[in-house]
C-alpha cells in the first residue's frame, strides 16, 4: 500500500545522464522508480535544487516554466529533453509567505525556469509531466541552520500532499568522480556514507542533538572529500527540516563508482 510522506533527498546524478542510458547511473534510475512506486502521488512537489543559489530564498513562481539546460559538452539529445510541468504560483505564494512568518527573507522569481536538479530525477519517476511544480533555492551564504530553519517553515505542506524534494548529492567532488578508487579515497567516501547514515537514520537522538549535528556536517570524516564545497549536501539539511526526525527509509546506491545514498521521510 502507498503511504504519503513529508520528504525525500536523492542523490541526482551527473547532468542529463539518468536520461541518456548511462550505465553508472542505472541503479539511481531504478531506485527513483522504486521510490515513486512507495509514496503516494502528490498533488503538488517543492524541488530545492543544489543547482540554484540566490541572496535569500527564492521561489519560481511562473504558470508555466521552461527548462534550463544547465549541463554542458553532453550529446545535442540532451538539450532537446522536455518536461512540461506546470507552475504553481499560488504554491510559491504559499511558501512565500510560510518562509516570512518564519522571519526568513524570501522573494518570488516570475522568470526563471526549472533546472536540471528538478526536471531529470522527476522525468524518471513521474514522466507523465503531470504534477504541478515550484523550485526553491538554496541560500549562497550555505548555512547549514539556515536550510534547516528553511525546512522548518515548510513542514505543514505534507498537510496538502506537497512533497518536498532535495535535488542534491551525497557525494560531490568533482575532481574525485574522474579519478581511479584509491583506499583512501574508498575509505573517506565510506567514512562520510556511516555517518549520514547515522545521523539521518538513527532514532536515538532528538531533534536538537541531530541538529546540531547536521549543522557541523563539516567536522564529520570525509566530509570536505565528498563535498569540497556544500552546495549538493544542503538539499538534504532542508529535507531534515521539514521531517524533523529519523527517516523512514535508506537507499544504498553507486553512481560513477561512488557510495551514495537516497532518504525518504
């Protein structure tokens, strides 16, 4: 039986890859699918995608976006991908306004499409088009309690079947992703993978321990190898906002040789 749930992180991939029948990138597609299989079909998804940063958060708020190819140097397919979903602009309202009454700044972006952190990871699991979408940015003074206190301000939405989706990655470096496996490199990549597994999975602490916790993310073994800068992880702060407690489910997965993972709360 399908269940509803307040939010889901995945790790997403390399640019248009999941699309293009990439073979290191097959496990994340069929984990994508297991997991749209799960959850009951929202009526309306939030995207934080690491792929956007503003001054303050901002909410794409047009009736009818396009598409931002944000990827370069991949086959002329991948610029010719669709994924017409519809806007939400009383939705971005509404997270407008919950992130004010929670005294964090915010505006409404009429303009800007949707980008590659939203429109491939939903073309596999929900390839009908037929969900309505916003996407929020991330903040570019990357603060940890910041995407939290983000998350925070949006947990009513599970209330209306609103999915919130973080589009980041648990691993990150690009350098890392072109370079053969050393022990080192294995160990760090494995060091960092036990401790989101702790932190995200663990039912012994409370919300403020796990808060805190996350807000140093730094300080955890491995974690400036996997994420030389934090862009890709934060996605996963805001999703742990909104749920506020351990997850409901892991996914172990390999993307470009990589340990990865996927939560779902």
């Amino acid at each position: 039986m399908k269940q509803a749930y307040k939010s889901l992180f995945i790790s997403h991939g390399g640019g248009p890859l999941p699309l293009l029948a990439d073979p290191a990138h097959q496990q994340m597609v069929d984990t994508l699918k297991v997991i749209a299989n799960k959850i009951t079909k929202p009526d309306a998804i939030v995207v934080v995608s690491a792929h956007w940063e503003e001054s303050v958060a901002t909410i794409t708020a047009a009736a009818k976006p396009s598409l931002i190819y944000d990827y370069f140097g991949f086959p002329k397919e991948s610029y010719q991908i669709q994924y017409p979903s519809d806007g939400a602009p009383e939705l971005a309202s509404q997270v407008h306004q919950l992130l004010g009454d929670n005294g964090i700044a915010s505006k409404l972006d009429e303009a800007r499409g949707f980008d590659h952190g939203l429109f491939v990871p939903l073309k596999i699991m929900y390839p009908d088009a037929d969900i309505p979408c916003i996407q929020l940015s991330l903040v570019n003074t990357m603060d940890a309690d910041l995407h939290i206190a983000i998350g925070e301000a949006l947990q009513t939405l599970s209330e209306q079947n609103v999915l919130v989706i973080g589009s980041g990655f648990t691993f990150h470096n690009m350098n890392a992703f072109f370079a053969a496996n050393t022990a080192q490199s294995t160990r760090l990549n494995s060091q960092f993978e036990a401790w989101l597994r702790d932190i995200c999975c663990n039912p012994g602490y409370q919300h403020q321990q796990r808060t805190a916790l996350l807000s140093a993310w730094d300080k955890a073994e491995g974690a400036r190898y996997c994420h030389p800068r934090e862009e890709h992880l934060l996605p996963l702060h805001v999703c742990y906002g909104v749920a506020q407690t351990s997850c409901t489910e892991r996914f172990d997965i390999t993307i470009l040789n990589k340990k990865v993972s996927m939560y779902l709360w």
